[in-house]
C-alpha cells in the first residue's frame, strides 16, 4: 500500500519574499509563483554605515528590549497627537502669556548666535528692538545687538512659534491655545499680512505702526471677543478647513473666513464699531491670518507628545535661515541641524531663485503635525506652487504617509477616500527611505524689508534625521555594534562580539 | 430592539461622508437604523425623532460627532459600531486605475505590503547588508543573504539573532537555494521531490540538485548557509539549524550535506547532530575523511556526483549496507570509465602537450575538480596542472561574475590555447536562473579560437565539459549541450567525470610526452 508523499513545506502558504538590492532576482522566484515586493532600495542615511546599523537596531521589534521601548514610545506618542485638542482661549501679550520679560528677543529655528543670523532675521530683530524702545535707530539696535545687550532664543524653547524670521518681543501680542487632552499651551504672534511686515525683515514707521495696532487694538479686542465667545476649537475648525481646499500652511483662505465668521459677532458685541470696523477689515484683506492659529495648535499638540524616552516620532522641523533643525520625541531639548536650501517654487514677477533667503521659519510645525505639505491632497488649488497636477497633490500627501505612524482621522481628506492626514513623522521612517518631509513655504527675499517674493515647497535635508538616529540611539545604549555594556544586555544577541568596528 | 451610540469628541466630518456611512452600516445585519451626525441641536432633535439618541450621546455638543444605530441586539449593535469607527478612521483605499502606486523603498513598506514576508533576498553591497538582514530578521522573515564582504562578527551576531527566532539566515555568500520550490539566487529548475539538501557551497549545492534531478530524484528544500558557516568561529550554526528545520519535515526524507571539510571540532558538532537525526544523512564534506562520516553513523560521498545519486538511491527506498553504500555501486572513480571518450582527444595531441588547464566559474566545482585530478594522478602529479576558480574575489574585483558574464574565462581560454603545453581544457557550464542566459554559446567562440590558434602552432587542443543544469532551466541544458558537442566539446554528464576524463588524457598524454624524447633521440642518432 503507498501513501500519497507529503509534500514539504517551510511556509504555511505560497512564498512571500522581499527583494532588496539586484533586481534579477525578483524574476525567478515571482515566476515559481512566489508573491514579491521588489524594493526600489537605495543605501539608508545616504550610505552612512553607522546610522544605517542604528536605525536596524531600534527597529520595532517584541522580542527585543530596545525594539519593545521604541514601539511602544512611538505608539504613545502617536496616540497623544491624536487625542490632541487646542483650543484658542485667548490674545494677550508676550510678557504676561508667556513670562517673556528684559531684552529677550525669541526667532524661529534652531538657536543661532546675532552674527550668523539671515537677513531677514536681522532685520526683524531690529524692528522689534525699535517696536519695544530698546533703541531710537536701526544703527542703535544694530550696535546693541552687536554688543550683546540683547539675549536671543529659539521660540520653541518658550512653547511659542513664529512664521518666517518669527520675532517675538515681551510687548507683541500672541494668541494662546490650549491642548485640552495634555494641558499643553503654545503661543504665537498675530500674522501681520502680505508685503511690508516684520516677519520678513521689515521695520519702516508702518510695519512699526502695525505692531503699535495690533498691541494697542487688534490684541485688546480679539481677546475680549474671545473671553465672549468662549475658547474656539481650532481642531474642528481646521478639519473643515482641509475639506474646503486649505492645507494649514500656504492656504489659509478657508480657515481664516471660517475664524471670522466665528469671531466677528462677538467683536461687534465687545467694542465699539469703529475699532470694530477696523478689526475686521484687517481680517478681512489678511488671508493668512489662521496660518499663526494653525502653527500654535500644532505646536500644542506636539509639545503633548514630546519627551517620552525612546520615541523617534519628530516633535518640531523649524528654520532660522541658515540652518534646518529637527527634534524628537525621545532626545529631549537637542536639536539635530543640516544647513537649510532654497525652496523650489514659483516667484513674483521680478525676482528669481538668486534673490531667495535659504528657507526660514516655524511654520514647518504644521508639516510635523501632519498637515501643510502632508495634506497637499486637501489642496489642489495651490500644488501649482510646484508646477504640478492635482494627481501629484494626492501622491505628496501618499508618500507622506510612508515616513508617518499613522492618520489623523480629525482631519479627513475628501480627495483620499477620506482617509486621515498623514500623523506622526517617524525619523526612522525617514532615514530608513530617504523620502524627505515635504514642506509648503513662502519665499522670503535675502535682503532685510523686501519681505515674500514667491512660494513653493521644500524637502527637509535628510542630514539632521540621521543625526537624530545618532542621538536617540545614543539614548537608548545601542552602538552600530551593538547594545554597551552599561545597559542591561538586549534580549537578542547578547552573545554577539560588536560589529568591527 | 436595542439603541448604541459612540460619540467622537471634536471631530468634524461633512454631512455628505456621514450619510454615505450611515448608509453602509444600515445595511449591516441586525441594524434597522443607522445614523452619523454632527450633534448640533437641529441634528440631535433628528436623531431624538428618529429614536436614536442613546444615552451615550446625551452629552454630545455641535462638535461632536455621534453615531447610532438601532440593533436587534448587542452585538450587531458592536459591530456596526466598530465598522463606523473604522470607515472614520479613514483607511485609505488602494490607488484607482490610471494612478502609479510608487515602488516601495524598505523592507518595513514591502512585508507590510505582503501583509507579512517569509523570506528577504538581500543582495546589496555587502556594506549595507548587515543592517538590512537585521531589519528582516526582526520583522520574523528568513534571509537569503547574496551580498559578500559581510565581517565574521557581523555574520556570527545575525545567525545568532536568527537561531533564537527560529529563523534562517543563509549567507552571507550565499549563492543558491530552493524553499518550498522556490528558486532564490543561481537556482536550477530541478523536480521537487523528498530530498533536503543543506550546503554552504553555491555551485556545490546546484550540481547535487542537478544530478538528483537527472537520477530521477526530487529536492524538497535547498539550503544555503554562506561558506563560512563551518567555520570554527561560526560554528556551523546555521547548518545545525537547517538540520533541525529539515529533520523536522515530514516532506524531507533524506538528507545530504555539502561542504569543504569544516574546522575538526564543527565537524565534530555538525556529524553528531546530524547522527542523531531520525532521517538518514548523506554527508559530501569534499576532501574530508569518509571513515569520520561513516563513524557518526552517517553516509559519505566523496563527490557530488556520488552524494546525489546516494540520496536518490535512499529516495527510491534502497537499503543502507554495513558498509554504510547505498544501492549499486556508485561510480566514485570516474577516472576509470572516462578511458574510452578519452582515447580519440588523446590521439591527436602533438608532444609537448601534457597539461590541463582548468578554468571554472563555480568555486566548489573548481574544488572537487582539484580533488578529482589528485585522486586520479597522484596528489604530486596534480600540482603540475591548473585549475583556476574565475569567480574568486580575486579575478572578480571590478567585474561581473564568469557565471553573469563570461568574457574573462573566454580571456584565458585563448591565452591557455597560446601556451604549448596545454593538452586540455577543463570546463564547467553552470546554468540556472540568474546565469547568462546562453553560455555554451558564448564558450564555443572563444573555443573555435583557441582552437584555430592552436592549430596555426600545428597543436589540436582537448576540450572538456560538464553542464550544471536541467533542461527545464532558462538555458535547457540538452540544448546547451548540443551547442558544446557540435564545438567538439567531450561532454561529461558531471564534474567529477569531466575532471576524471581531463586527468585521464593528461596521464596519457605526459607518459608520451616523456616517451617521446628519446624517440626523437633514437630517431635522431643515425
């Protein structure tokens, strides 16, 4: 009697395989019937060795110590960016809202010292020198500055964010939105509108006359709306916005009608009708103004998720001009920087590519919330920024998606399926692919004053990731051999000699 | 009759995506009525009418979204539920037609999209291999690991991750294997059948699926563990663990091990686990001692010739004698039979020609080669003639493998053909997936030239070959072997044979050629 042969088998079903480097090799297994990725792989980090070993060793992994903590770092981290929910309670100044008190200047990005400062960092630095009465002429503030007589530091280390050179002085007016699930609080100026303005290096009598308003009436009223009104949930609002062809960043159309139609009857109701009438025309003319609303709420949702060890989910992405700057969740105040380029983008007549300052600003904040660049798909009115098609709208805010967590199901995008905004940028994620955050920007000109001379998108350098790898890795005790001795010895190959190196 | 809601704080949705789900889990079993709002007052007095507003979303505000649903019970009440929040959550659908779904770069995007892998075939620049394998391995997915120049201490901690995750990692080196029918790397096209092979040599591995094939044998699994698996640093684990893996399965029936002699104590190691084994082990560590094999209680074979046709004697169901052989005698002197096809190459040789010049593109094919030619003419005698591996890092720095890409051994088959020493020129043929896709053809060039050199310095030249291949391979080794045999090529059926034909016109062809002096001496004198 004979039996049927058993036929053998390692695999439960049909072989899946992944095939990563020679092509070739995907053919004679897909043609016995294997299923198969082939990866369109290149060498991680940009072919450094060390970074690439390092980002293998805090991969996700269960069975692992260090593999366990960083998963379950991100999943927390993601989880409070989602939950996140500002809300807009108030404007008041500076000194009072964020205890910003002597010759404190704060600027966007990384820190950077007076003399290595862009042109329109400088610029701005001077007018809000002048705005605050620390001196009587540019000349004067330039040499107080020269001397040291002003301390200057990033914003974000004052939970604030700032557009472009992003200035903020003790007397300015910022709004304060509250994460209501984490009790996070983040701050920003109020935006100033097109042409002549500060944020872009500009400090004639009526850019310093518009911060004399914005102190004086502006400020005052919409905090007494507001204090009317009650708090403004900026999460519900921005998720109508995205669905009415904003994407919280370079289109701020939407939600800047949605926030006036809000507010404007309690404006009307808490003061008299000439400031009224002067307010909302303002509002009115300034399609931008939600933009410093969208940036404070990102922030106070990324602040909720900041410093949970071991979590490489990235907390800020910010430019001062000259350098690119990143943080992680994990890797607490440090900042990972790369010298910062020049956007790709389209210019207003008159100017061009050489005129361009290196990109600029904390508006990137949104991107690392998931919207901006990473919600292009809700904004095909502006993907002409970089010459493209509605269907390249979607594909940026696809790929997006795979350097992200996951989706933030509060901000649904229509285009997509409705599928949620891209959330959570996980810098492994980044390094490992080299597909860099995209980041919608406006495009400051080099000079000081001359203020936006185009828009378009940047790439985030992929650099500061690596050295965000570097850093958190070193957080953790993982050398690209391996775990050091002075932490308790990883689940898997402890045995294991370092890796020659 | 039974009323659920779920109410998800501060989450805006348009009306028109709220209705298209509310329609979807109205449809559901068990759910007459479904409704997904925002909770302004207008929507919450709609849902009140409709008989929807469950006490979960009494407290729902305008931002809030709420969804309900009346159920017959419970549980499909749950599950309309969890399939709202679901369509919520906004799992975004695949690309539609006309859309490029970009290729994926990491290995974390492509098993993800497989929805889990069983294997990575890792083949980038060695540098960048390791990290790469890691990734797999944490993932639970198998590594066939091509990429060469991977350190020892990198290769030694990754087959110890793969060890205690019960995982494989073939390589690094690793140039062929066949899972679960699947050809990965240099793969022949070979029958599937209830033989296991274990090897961490490439060409070794190929040669012995080829011949089962050909005995009318199958291969159940091929696995490749990289060439310095027996290395006493290594220690033979992933040959250990392929044994156990094998051992393990019910299609595996037998098995055979292929290696160069490993360090004496993995020997030790890799014998007794392979004796204590339930499914018989043939064991071809190429130049090692049979009577060690033999005293693990395991079968020797001295060739892979000799091990394929062992293991497919044992696949038949032939019995093991005390002597530890296998079924009829297996042919383990191919110097012998190779007399006869020998005779006529012999003939023509003009004196003075006495060498061979071996000249493989598969390593452990150069290997047995080599062992061949020392038991045919005395290990002294052998040292006289030339077997070059082409595919060492040595002649491939900078050039693509003699397997891929065969212009540097048709080189030094014309610069063999110029020295007038040569009498033979000793060939191996691989086939398979990854190989050029007609080397016979690409050979038989450089030999017509050689060939036409040596005979305008009044020489003939003996070409001898073996083809590593089946006919179901890309190249079909009958028609690969019609194209060599129309050349002139003596074709032997393995490379043991073609080795024991070379040795046995070179023995013939050296005793004329120390005749042949004094012939011309006497002939001379008068």
């Amino acid at each position: 009697m004979t039996t049927e042969p058993t036929v053998s088998r390692l695999f439960p079903t049909d072989v899946r395989a992944v095939n990563v480097g020679l092509a070739m090799f995907a053919e004679a297994p897909a043609a016995h019937g294997a299923t198969m990725a082939a990866l369109d792989w290149r060498p991680p980090a940009e072919g450094d060795r060390e970074v690439g070993l390092l980002l293998a060793r805090i991969e996700d992994d269960p069975a692992d110590r260090v593999g366990r903590q960083v998963g379950a770092a991100n999943a927390e981290a993601l989880s409070r960016l989602l939950a996140a929910q500002p809300l807009l309670l108030d404007v008041r100044p500076a000194s009072e809202a964020m205890g910003l008190v002597g010759r404190t200047l704060l600027h966007s990005g990384p820190p950077i010292a007076w003399d290595r400062m862009c042109g329109p960092v400088r610029g701005a630095i001077v007018g809000a020198i002048l705005f605050e009465g620390w001196a009587a002429s540019a000349e004067e503030a330039e040499a107080l500055a020269d001397s040291g007589g002003v301390e200057f530091e990033p914003c974000h280390h004052h939970a604030a964010v700032g557009p472009m050179a992003g200035v903020v002085s003790p007397s300015m007016p910022v709004v304060v939105v509250e994460n209501a699930a984490a009790g996070t609080r983040a701050h920003a100026t109020l935006n100033e509108g097109l042409g002549k303005v500060l944020r872009f290096g500009a400090y004639d009598a009526s850019v310093l006359d518009r911060l004399r308003w914005f102190r004086d009436v502006l400020g005052p009223t919409l905090s007494a709306a507001l204090q009317a009104s009650g708090p403004i949930d900026l999460r519900s609002l921005t998720g109508q916005a995205l669905q009415m062809g904003d994407e919280g960043h370079n289109r701020n159309i939407a939600a800047t009608s949605l926030f006036v139609r809000m507010l404007a009857p309690w404006i009307v109701r808490t003061t008299d009708t000439a400031t009224a009438a002067g307010v909302l025309d303002f509002l009115r003319a300034n399609d931008h103004f939600f933009l410093n609303l969208s940036m404070a709420a990102c922030k106070s949702a990324l602040d909720a998720a900041h410093g949970i060890p071991g979590s490489s989910v990235v907390t800020a992405m910010s430019r001062n001009g000259v350098d690119f700057g990143i943080r992680l969740s994990g890797t607490g105040d440090q900042w990972f920087t790369s010298p910062v380029g020049v956007p790709d983008g389209l210019y207003f007549p008159g100017y061009g590519p050489e005129d361009a300052n290196p990109d600029l600003g904390d508006s990137a904040i949104t991107e690392t919330f998931g919207i901006g660049g990473f919600a292009m798909a809700a904004a095909p009115a502006i993907v002409r920024f970089v010459g493209g098609t509605a269907a390249d709208a979607l594909e940026f805010t696809r790929l997006m998606g795979r350097i992200t967590l996951g989706r933030n199901p509060s901000y649904a995008l229509p285009s997509l399926a409705f599928a949620g905004t891209p959330t959570g940028i996980d810098a492994r994620r980044v390094v490992d692919s080299g597909i860099a955050p995209v980041i919608n920007t406006g495009i400051a000109h080099r000079q000081a004053g001359v203020g936006q001379i185009g828009a378009g998108i940047a790439r985030a350098p992929l650099g500061c990731f690596a050295e965000g790898i570097r850093g958190l890795a070193a957080t953790l005790g993982i050398t690209p051999g391996g775990a050091t001795a002075a932490e308790p010895a990883a689940a898997v190959g402890s045995a294991a000699t370092g890796l020659g190196r | 009759m039974t009323v659920h809601a779920r109410v998800f704080r501060n989450s805006y949705r348009d009306s028109v995506e709220l209705m298209r789900i509310a329609a979807e889990i109205e449809g559901l079993g068990g759910i007459t009525r479904a409704g997904l709002v925002m909770a302004t007052p207008a929507n919450r007095e709609v849902l009140t009418e409709a008989g929807l507003l469950a006490e979960a979303a009494l407290d729902a505000g305008p931002n809030d979204l709420v969804v309900a649903v009346a159920a017959d019970d419970d549980g499909a009440a749950n599950i309309a539920l969890d399939r709202a929040a679901e369509r919520l959550s906004g799992t975004e659908e695949g690309p539609t037609a006309g859309e490029t779904r970009t290729s994926w770069r990491t290995i974390a995007e492509g098993v993800a999209d497989l929805g889990g892998a069983d294997v990575a075939l890792i083949s980038t620049p060695g540098t960048y291999a390791t990290a790469e394998a890691f990734k797999a391995l944490k993932r639970g997915v198998n590594v066939f690991l091509f990429s060469d120049n991977v350190p020892i201490e990198d290769e030694i901690e990754l087959k110890s991750l793969a060890v205690s995750r019960d995982l494989l990692l073939m390589g690094p080196d690793c140039g062929t294997a066949i899972l679960d029918g699947v050809p990965l790397g240099f793969a022949n096209a070979v029958r599937r059948g209830d033989i296991g092979l274990i090897g961490a040599s490439g060409t070794g591995l190929q040669q012995v699926s080829c011949l089962i094939d050909r005995a009318g044998a199958g291969v159940s699994q091929a696995i490749g563990v990289g060439g310095r698996d027996l290395d006493a640093r290594v220690g033979g684990t992933m040959m250990l663990a392929a044994l156990r893996r094998l051992d393990a399965d019910p299609g595996t029936r037998v098995i055979v091990l292929i290696s160069k002699p490993p360090a004496e104590a993995v020997a030790r190691l890799v014998l007794e686990a392979a004796g204590s084994l339930k499914t018989p082990v043939v064991v071809n560590f190429l130049g090692g001692d049979p009577a060690v094999v033999r005293a693990s209680g395991l079968i020797p074979a001295r060739t892979f010739e000799a091990a394929a046709d062992t293991a497919a004697a044992l696949s038949r169901g032939e019995a093991i004698s005390d002597d530890g052989t296998v079924g009829a005698p297996v042919d383990d002197d191919p110097f012998g039979s190779a007399r006869e096809v020998a005779g006529p190459a012999i003939a023509s040789l003009q004196p003075g020609q006495w060498r061979i010049r071996g000249l493989f593109a598969g390593g452990s094919l150069s290997g047995e080669a080599k062992l061949v030619l020392g038991w045919a003419l005395g290990a002294e005698a052998a040292k006289a003639h030339e077997v070059l591996d082409l595919g060492d890092d040595e002649y491939t720095v900078g050039r693509p493998h003699p397997m891929i890409d065969p212009r540097l051994r048709n080189e030094h088959i014309v610069a063999a053909a110029d020295d007038p020493s040569t009498a033979v020129i000793l060939l191996d043929v691989v086939l398979g997936y990854g190989a050029h896709v007609d080397p016979a053809g690409a050979l038989v060039r450089a030999i017509r030239d050689a060939r036409q050199r040596a005979a305008q310095a009044g020489r003939s030249l003996a070409v001898v070959a073996s083809v590593c291949g089946t006919d179901a391979d890309p190249q079909d080794r009958s028609r690969q072997e019609a194209i060599l045999a129309a050349a002139g090529v003596i074709l032997a059926p393995s490379n043991a044979q073609a080795a024991g034909i070379a040795a046995s016109i070179a023995a013939a062809a050296t005793s004329r050629t120390e005749e042949h002096p004094r012939h011309t001496a006497i002939g001379a004198a008068p």
